[in-house]
C-alpha cells in the first residue's frame, strides 16, 4: 500500500510597508535617480540638494519597505503653496503612488492655513496634466514660451500651464 501525503502550504504574502518621510540630504542619491529616470530637463543634484536644504520648503518622500519610490517638493507662501517637483519611480507609476504623496501633504497642510496648491507643468507633459486633472486640479492660465528648452523639439520653448488646487 502507498500512501500520498499532500500537505497544502499558503502562499507567502510579504507585507508592503509604505511610509511618508521628510527627505534630508542623505537622500539626495535616490532623489537624483529618479529625477534623471522621469526627466529630459531634470533638475541637477545642486539643485535637488538646495531645495531639500531650504527651510522654508516642505520635501517629502514615499518608500515602500524602506525604498525611496519617490518625491514631493513644495513651496509654501502664506495660504498658498508651490507644488516644485513630483516624481514617482519610473517602475513604480500608475499604482497610486503620486496620489498617496499628494494625499499625504495636503494632510500636512491642512494642519497650517495653507488651502490651495499652485504647480507649472509643461504643456507636453501629458502624463503630469492627466494626473493633475484626475485628483482636482483645474487649468487656471497659461504662461506662453515659459520654459527656454523644449522637451520635445530642441530649439523652440515650451508654454506652461498653471493648475490650482483648493482644498
Ligand atoms: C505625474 C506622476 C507624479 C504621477 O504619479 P503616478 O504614481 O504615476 O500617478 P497615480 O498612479 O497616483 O495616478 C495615475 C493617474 O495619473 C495619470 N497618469 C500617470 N501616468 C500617466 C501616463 N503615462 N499617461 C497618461 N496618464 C498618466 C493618469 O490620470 C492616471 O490615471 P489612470 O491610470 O486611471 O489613467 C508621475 O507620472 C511622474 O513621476 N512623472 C514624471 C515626473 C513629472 O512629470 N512630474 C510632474 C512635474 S510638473
């Protein structure tokens, strides 16, 4: 007589851990990465670096299990503040990531008397105005040959467009 033993095991499930930290200078090389991953006109490390540093700004990162995935800079100015830069890990986009960090400021801001956020895109930046668009932002004006490099046909400059968001 032989005998079949089956012994039935569940499939290991490893938790994802997401936090929310305020970005300091030790970060700068995640930061960097994915600024040049996302970017044809990235900001330089100087640059990054100068903005982390200065007081006045609100830099957040998004990590899952420890992994810095990406970035918020922001600029606050009595009730209003400048969105600087957002960026998710190039690997990482469409899965709620840019959300959650936007969430997640508007959380810290509402804890001051800050109840609108302001932000520049480029005109070609698509994927940015359908993100934008999706969670509340509205067009408010355009700002015609803003940006001296653009993105797509060197040589020519590119319009920007201001977006709002109330909240
Ligand atoms: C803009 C950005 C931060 C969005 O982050 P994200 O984690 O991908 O966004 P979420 O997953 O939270 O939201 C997804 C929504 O954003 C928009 N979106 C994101 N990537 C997109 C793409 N490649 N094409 C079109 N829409 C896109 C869509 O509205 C999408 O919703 P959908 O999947 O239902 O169509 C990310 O695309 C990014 O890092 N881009 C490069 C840096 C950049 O351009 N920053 C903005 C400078 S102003």
């Amino acid at each position: 007589m032989s005998w079949v033993i089956s012994i039935k095991t569940k499939p290991i499930i490893k938790p994802i851990s997401i936090s929310y930290n305020k970005l300091s200078y030790d970060d700068i090389d995640s930061i960097v990465f994915i600024e040049h991953q996302n970017s044809q006109n990235p900001w330089s490390k100087t640059q990054l670096a100068e903005s982390i540093l200065n007081p006045t700004n609100l830099c957040y990162s998004l990590s899952i299990n420890s992994q810095i995935l990406g970035f918020l800079m922001v600029m606050p100015a009595f009730d209003t503040a400048d969105i600087l830069n957002i960026s998710i890990n190039a690997e990482f986009q469409r899965k709620g990531h840019g959300k959650r960090l936007l969430y997640y400021l508007i959380q810290e801001l509402k804890n001051t008397k800050i109840r609108e956020l302001i932000l520049e895109v480029r005109a070609s930046n698509q994927a940015a105005i359908s993100f934008y668009l999706k969670y509340g932002f509205e067009e408010i004006s355009l700002r015609k040959n803003y940006y001296i490099n653009n993105s797509k046909h060197p040589n020519q400059k590119e319009d920007g467009i201001i977006m709002r968001l109330k909240f």
